[in-house]
C-alpha cells in the first residue's frame, strides 16, 4: 500500500471534522441574491480494472475525499456562480500514487456605471481527453487514464455600451481566452476578439431598424502552430412585424487566414431569425457566408408542464484546444427549463433543480462526448438533441448528439487526431432514468455509449457503460450513494472491461 500523502491526510482530517460541523445550523451563509453552500464528500470505489487492461486485470480500491464550494449571486454589482471541488484521490493495493485533482466551472458578470460598463469573466477547470483515439477511454476520471489531462481555461471579457450622438446605440468589446492543459502543450493557446455594434435608436421596438457590426479576431496555439485571424465588416437591416419574430439581413467584407498563408478577402453575408411564439417556446437561426466554410446555428426550445425538449444544430471554427464534443445538454439545463414556470427567481431555481437532482439520484452534468485536444484552428459541425420528463416519482431523459470535425487550418505543423486530413466523427447517446422510492431515497439508472471514427483511418473507438446507483438521505445535509458500474471499450489498440462499485456520503454545509 502506498503512503497516503501529506495533503490527502489533511482532507481527511477536514472531511471528520468538516461531517461533526456540518449536522450544526452554523455553516455557509444565505443572503437574500446571494448563495454560499460549502460541502463535503467522501467516498470509496473497488474496481477490478484499474488500469484498464485488456488482460490481467488489476484489482484496486480508490479512496476520494472532496471538498467543495457552490456560490450563486443574483443582485448587486457582481452576479454569476460558482462551482468548485478538490479531489484528493489515495489508491491501495496498486502502485498508482495518491493525487488531487481540481474542478471548477464560473462565470461572473461585474455591471458598473449604471450598466453600461461590463465585465464578463468565465473560468473552468478540469480533466479533459488528449485523443479521441487512445487506447485508453474511461467514463471515470478517478480511474487513471494517460489519456488525460487537466485543462484550465480563462476568459475575461469587459464591455461599454451606450448611446452614440443621440442616433444610434454602441456597444464596443473586447475578450481574450487563455488555455492551458498540465503535462502537455497539446491544446494551449491564446486567442483575442474585439467588437463593435451599431443599432439604430429603438431596438427591437422598431419594425425596420438598421444595424453596422465590425469584428477582429486572433487566435495562436503553442509550438509551431501559426496565428490565424478574420476581420470583418458588415451593415444589415432588421425587420421585427411583431415582438414575436425578427429577422436580420447582414452583407458585407471579410479578410481571414484560416486556409491561405495570406490574408484573402472575400464578400460575406448573413440571415437570421428569431422566432418566440410563446413563453414555452423558442426558435432561434443564423447562417453566415465564408469562403473557408459556411457557418450556421438553429436551437430549438420547448417545454411542457412536466417534459422538456431541445434541439441544437450548429457550425462553427475551433481555436487550439479542446474541440469535438459538441453541444453538452446537462440533466440540469433539461430540468431548469422545466422548473421555470414554477419558480422565475433563478437563485431559487438553481437550489430547486439542484434538490430535485440529487433526491432522484441524478448526476447535474449528463453523459456527453469529451471530445479531443486540437492544436490548430478546425471546423466543427455538432448536433444534439434532448428529452427529459418529469412526473410523480420518476424520471426520464435521453440525450442524443454527433460531432463532426475536420482540419481548417492546413499549414500549422501540430501533429493531432486531425493531422491525416479527413473527417472526424463522434457519436453518442445517453439514456437515464430515475424512481423514487420514498420522500428520501430513489433508484437511479443510467446507459450511454460513445463512438469515434475517422473517414481517412481503419482507427474506431467505442465505450460503452451501465450505472446503477441508490441515493438517498441520512439527514437534513447528509445525503449517501452506493453505484455499481460496467464499462465496455473496444478499438483496433485495446479491449477491456471494467465493474466497479462506489459508495459516496456527501454533506450540505447549508
């Protein structure tokens, strides 16, 4: 067994104390618009593959303890949220050595001089595939994967908007976004964007209104990956019969590099539209002219009583970094739209959804496609569609999304999954459904299953998983789960199969 290491013994230290503390009425903090929620989990799983060999297998228990912060404001000069964890993971009966590992995901929005000027600020952090192709393709993160790495991305993006001359509204731009991913320099890179709008006075009010948008962009990954840019222009009519449909027309110039070694310039044009026949529904299209490849976006939102249905189709361009996993509709987006109608105060929205998720044994983040680390700028077609249902004690949703993604950028000299040339396709589905038993414990399972294929190699990759899992709670805080999984993974490289169980108590500070 390898020694415990001095920083998981201190979260295990914290974890003892953090449980006593927490059965007390003392923790976090509950202001009106703003939500601090510490928490504690500490969990165990035996799997009997962890290093997900195609032959022997090898036999571990994995021991974790996290603890974490969730932060919600929704008055005053700073809104968002925030959502941190730290993983202290400790390993026996394997030489594996005791790591940690971090989560965060925030976006803030700082609003000053009577909101016209903004800051907006989006950070995240976590474990993220290298290759899509690599032998080694877990569902879990605590199990260890080569294939894995832990990326952190920054963005900060501060705005000024306001009225130009008394004739038109403006508002000017600009962001930059920062990537780095641990123990490679696959998928680093920097990238940079100004704007600046122009809207004839009335806005949406007027049935014709006019409209000038100008953009520049830069975007550079690491090693000898080169910057590719884009500047456009464009003057466009708007045209809104009534506030329930509006239509957008945009011509105009553009220069880019994405395919060339020099700037070409080139005509560009847009439509758009926008559609909301009612407060349940919504309908929102745009297509745009490039010479390097069309872009396009459609979503689709509607939501019942008790179902909720979304639908998304888009086309864009990829900087370096993490690329290919489409779309993601999160069980906690599906549900937030169902839970609107009943409470339009987000703050208490987000502790509705998130109670109702953990009571029904439901992870907030659904089963999607990772994706894969780029290096160069690429263009990305995804789809994705999703259901949930909601009704007395159960629980239904479906997720379905593919991505297809290919090299835009022909003159960088990174080697990736899209170095060969060609198309490359991932596909996935992910089934959950969940029933409660009783007010405090519910039953849950889940099915999904990955694909990945090159239309340029013989190389495929499919993984496949079960989860089952019993949720429920010991306290007002206190809540515990015990899951059972199998995993499923073939390519032409390796095969293997993976069960584990894991029992997990996890306590609410507030």
């Amino acid at each position: 067994m390898p020694a415990v290491s001095r920083l998981v013994q201190a979260l295990l230290l914290l974890g003892a104390t953090g449980l006593a503390w927490g059965q007390s009425d003392d923790g976090g903090a509950d202001r009106r618009g703003l939500s601090i929620k510490p928490s504690l989990s500490m969990s165990g799983t035996v799997t009997d593959n962890i290093g997900l060999n195609s032959g022997a297998k090898d036999k571990a228990v994995i021991g974790m303890v996290s603890p974490g912060l969730t932060v919600r404001s929704n008055t005053g000069m700073l809104r968002g949220s925030l959502d941190y964890s730290m993983d202290g993971l400790m390993y026996y009966r394997t030489s594996y050595a005791d790591r940690v590992q971090h989560r965060l995901l925030s976006q803030a929005s700082a609003a000053l001089l009577e909101g016209r000027f903004l800051i907006d600020m989006r950070a995240s952090l976590g474990q993220q595939a290298r290759s899509a192709f690599a032998a080694e393709q877990s569902v879990s993160s605590y199990v260890s994967n080569p294939n894995q790495s832990q990326m952190a991305s920054l963005t900060i993006a501060p705005r000024l908007r306001g009225v130009l001359a008394g004739l038109a509204n403006y508002d000017a731009s600009v962001s930059g976004t920062e990537t780095r991913v641990k123990d490679s320099v696959l998928g680093d890179g920097r990238s940079g964007q100004a704007a600046f709008n122009l809207e004839g006075l009335g806005g949406a009010e007027r049935i014709i209104n006019w409209n000038f948008s100008a953009q520049a962009s830069r975007a550079k990954g690491s090693g000898l990956a080169r910057t590719t840019s884009t500047d456009s222009g464009m003057l466009g009519l708007r045209y809104r019969p009534d506030m329930d449909l509006g239509l957008n027309l945009q011509a105009g110039k553009e220069r880019s590099n994405f395919i060339t070694l020099d700037q070409v310039t080139s005509n560009t044009y847009s439509l758009g539209a926008d559609w909301t026949p009612t407060e349940r529904t919504q309908l929102n299209a745009d297509w745009r002219r490039h010479h390097y490849g069309n872009s396009h976006s459609l979503s689709f939102n509607h939501r019942m009583l008790r179902s909720s249905w979304r639908y998304s189709d888009s086309q864009a361009v990829n900087g370096p970094g993490a690329v290919g996993g489409g779309t993601r509709q999160t069980n906690y987006a599906l549900y937030d739209a169902i839970f609107t109608a009943q409470e339009p105060d987000p703050i208490k929205r987000d502790l509705m959804v998130r109670a109702f998720l953990l009571s029904s044994g439901l992870s907030a983040d659904a089963i999607a496609n990772s994706g894969f680390l780029s290096g160069a700028a690429s263009l990305t077609r995804s789809q994705t569609g999703a259901f949930s249902l909601l009704g007395l004690r159960s629980t239904a949703t479906l997720t379905l999304s593919q991505a297809k993604t290919r090299r835009l950028d022909p003159f960088s000299n990174v080697s990736d999954d899209l170095s060969g040339g060609g198309v490359l396709r991932q596909r996935s589905g992910a089934l959950s459904l969940s029933h409660k038993l009783s007010q405090t414990t519910s039953v849950s399972v889940s099915a999904a299953d990955q694909q990945t294929s090159s239309s340029t190699t013989v190389l495929t990759t499919d993984l496949k998983t079960l989860l089952t899992s019993v949720n429920g709670q010991l306290g007002q805080r206190l809540s515990y789960s015990i899951s059972l999984r199998h995993a499923r993974f073939s390519s032409e490289q390796k095969s293997y199969r993976e069960n584990a169980v894991t029992a997990t108590l996890t306590q609410q500070f507030q």
